[in-house]
C-alpha cells in the first residue's frame, strides 16, 4: 500500500449497521509520476478524502510489476458521502495534474459486503 488511512474503524453488525459504501478507483498511464503522484495525493486529494463526511477508510496500491497502475479503494457511511468525497477529488487532481490526469479513472462504486481488518 502507497497510503492507508483509517477514521473511527467500526463493526459491521448483521442487520444492526448499515453496510459501508466503497469507491475503487483503478488508474492507468501513470508511468515515471511516481514522486508527482505521491506527492499531489498527499498533499491535495488525500486530506479532502479523510476530511470529507462519512469517511471510514482509505487505501491506495501500485504494483511495482506493472507500475502504469494504481489503484486506490475508499470506504464511507453511505453513497451520498462517498459520491461527492469523488467528484470534489477528481475535480482538485485535475485542477492540479493538469496533463498527468489526462484519463480519468475507472471507477467502481457499491455497497460492502464484508469488512475486515487484521
């Protein structure tokens, strides 16, 4: 993991809690950004996504075998939260990427089916 942040870790209780909401981001073409990339998530996308509303978890990846990819995965109270956490950090990495952020990721969005932590 590149990042990892946890806020408030809590149970997830059959029928008691409602299900966490995740957000997996996978992006491409990121090759020789490495140093950039890091630096513009700490700096700008990572403290609106640990600040925003019903944040819960956030962790990021690179595979050093394939490192044109990263893949990030960020967990909220619901939908709505993880829903503008989104957009506001995709409209600040574009704002300040400019030509890096040239494609936007691939993302994949629902409910959690099971959360657990070691």
């Amino acid at each position: 993991a590149v990042f990892h942040e946890v806020a408030h870790p809590q149970r997830q209780t059959k029928d008691r809690e409602r299900p966490l909401f995740v957000v997996v981001r996978v992006y491409e073409g990121i090759t020789g950004q490495t140093e950039t990339m890091h630096s513009m998530v700490s700096q700008h996308a990572l403290p609106l996504i640990t600040g925003a509303p019903g944040f819960r978890g956030f962790y990021a990846f690179r595979d050093e075998a394939d490192p044109d990819r990263a893949v990030s995965v960020t967990l909220f109270d619901s939908r709505e939260d993880a829903l503008r956490s989104h957009e506001r950090v995709i409209e600040v990495m574009r704002e300040k990427l400019g030509e890096m952020a040239y494609r936007p990721p691939r993302v994949t969005m629902g409910e959690t089916v099971a959360l657990a932590t070691a």
